[in-house]
C-alpha cells in the first residue's frame, strides 16, 4: 500500500502488483499472481510506457507491438494462449474489453488485504466493493477499433491521476528504464530456454536407439549370443560322446523280445527336444531348431546311431527316463 496522499498509480514489474492510491476514495493492492495475469499487468505496462514516450494520454495501437506482444506471452505469460497474431490481439481486446475492469470478480488479479463474499444469484463470490470504486477502476480501460486493430488507452486522466503519478517500476528503475531493463531481463530468459532445449536435443540424438522390430530383435539376440551358443553345442556333442565311449558306468540291457525292432551293433544316440527356458515364447522355434541341428550333425558320424527326429520329438514336454535310451 501506498503511504503517500499524493493521487497515484504504481505498476511494480518485480512483484507483479499494482498499487492504486485515491485520496478519501479508493487504496488497493492489486496482485497479478499467475502466469497470464502478469501477462497482462505487463500490457498495462506497455501501454502507459508509451503514453508516456508521447507525453500523452492517448490510445495506443497495440499491433505496432506484435513482436513485443509475443515475448510477454512466450516468457510470463507462459505461452497460456496462441501467439498467432489473429489470436493473440483477439485475447488482448476481449480481455481489456471484459475482464480487466471486473474489480468485482477480479478474473485477472487478486486484491490483497480484503476476502470474497458470497454475491447476489449465480454470481458466486466476489469482492465487496462500491459502485464508484468500481466505476472508477472501469474507466481507466479504454479501447478503439477492432479486434485486430486495437487501440489500448489506460484513462488515469478519468481518475484525476496525471503520468507525472503513473510510474512504472523494476528494481532500482523507474518509468522508461524500467521498462527497458524489464524486456532485457525477458529477452535474456527466452535466449537462456531456446539454448537448453538445442543442448538437450543434441545428446538425445546422440543417444538414441532406434527400437528394433520383433524380427530384428531374435537376429540380434543370436548374433550377441552365438558362440556361447556354439560352446554349448560342442560341449553337448562331446558329452555324449564321451558317455557312449569311454563311460564306465553300467547300463542296463533291454531284452531283445521285447523290443518291434532290434538296436543296431553300432553305439546309438537320441537327441531329445531342448526345453525354452526363456520367459519368451517366441524362442520355441530356437530350441527346436537347435535339437534338429544337433540330430543332423551327429547322423554324419558312420560310428553312430542316431534316433530319427519324429521318434524324439514324441516326448517333447513329457517326463522320461534318459536311461531307457541307452545300451551297451
């Protein structure tokens, strides 16, 4: 709040308040507390900064500041609405037009030191106030033209406040190099965000895989894994062989008559199904391709026997005796 008795409108652009002081009529804080609403404290800014440029207090045609209009969205604005120009200077009007005079409502600001009231029907909540202080805030929000060629006038002069009263602050500055040193500080924030994301990009690109397609993924897995895979292999092949071989351990016989068909004299073997041990189920076909590649390889040797696939395969996933396969 304002101590001074001297009329006078203070736009603070570090705390984002307004501070209004009418002598026997009205003191208020105004506080502009989230990204949109400082959008538009900052629009008030604006305007009376280049009233005061003209040493005037005129209308002020707000598209001959697009480009300035943009970075006040883009940075405390927090990019809340479109920053096309149709859109943008379409928010601007419609807001100047409706939201800002509302001291009642107050769509865009809070009124520090006094609490909302329950209101009259639908209204809801709203800050008590007279009707000549609410008359008084409405008329400073003056506006020309259409909605894409706007002319802002904040009338101070309809309040008995001159620009000598109207100041604008930021820091240590006042008026015109306040405002200065308020859009250097945007523009150093908006450079510092555009360098981050350029930053970023660049390591994620560096960084980034691209997502192999199921296909891809199983060609993968077995070129990582292929000479684990061929040691395994091997170290089965000559497992076996050395069972069939050199193994001491005794075997039992099975009787001649019981059997359709006689064993050959020659050693034999039978490669029973490898089981998929993996949680994917798409590894079947693996397992079973890698049985039948060691079936194929061991059929080569002339000193072996080897079990034909089909009679193997017939216990794929089902409980047997290892030992019944084996002979002397």
């Amino acid at each position: 709040m304002i101590a001074s008795s001297i009329p006078s409108i203070q736009i603070d652009l570090n705390g984002f308040k307004l501070h209004l002081h009418l002598k026997g009529r009205i003191q208020l804080t105004l506080y502009f507390n989230s990204p949109s609403r400082r959008f538009y404290l900052s629009l008030i800014g604006l305007v009376v900064n280049e009233m005061k440029k003209l040493d005037k207090i005129k209308s002020i045609p707000i598209q001959g500041h697009f480009d300035l209009l943009v970075l006040l969205n883009e940075t405390i604005g927090g990019a809340a609405g479109s920053s096309d120009k149709e859109n943008l200077l379409h928010r601007i009007y419609t807001k100047w037009k409706d939201a800002l005079p509302n001291l009642e409502e107050a769509p865009l600001f809070k009124v520090l030191g006094r609490k909302k009231e329950e209101g009259d029907g639908a209204i809801g909540k709203i800050y008590p106030f007279a009707d000549a202080e609410k008359d008084a805030w409405a008329n400073l929000f003056e506006y020309t033209g259409s909605e894409e060629n706007v002319r802002l006038k904040f009338a101070i002069n309809k309040i008995g406040v001159g620009l000598n009263e109207t100041s604008i602050i930021f820091g240590d500055f006042r008026n015109g190099e306040a405002w200065d040193q308020f859009i250097t500080s945007l523009k150093k924030e908006k450079e510092k965000k555009e360098s981050e994301p350029a930053e970023e990009t660049t390591v994620s690109e560096a960084s980034t895989v691209p997502i192999p397609s199921p296909q891809e993924r199983k060609i993968t897995w077995f070129s990582r894994y292929r000479w684990v895979l061929l040691v395994v292999v091997l170290g089965i092949v000559a497992g076996t062989i050395w069972k069939v071989f050199f193994s001491p351990a005794p075997t039992r016989v099975a009787s001649v008559d019981r059997m359709k068909y006689p064993l050959p004299d020659k050693p034999s073997i039978a490669v029973l199904p490898f089981v998929n041990m993996s949680e994917d189920a798409r590894q079947e076909f693996f397992s079973g391709g890698l049985t039948e590649e060691i079936i194929t390889a061991l059929s080569k040797s002339p000193h072996l026997f080897v079990i034909a696939r089909h009679s193997t395969f017939s216990y794929k996933g089902k409980p047997i005796r290892i030992d019944r396969w084996r002979r002397s």
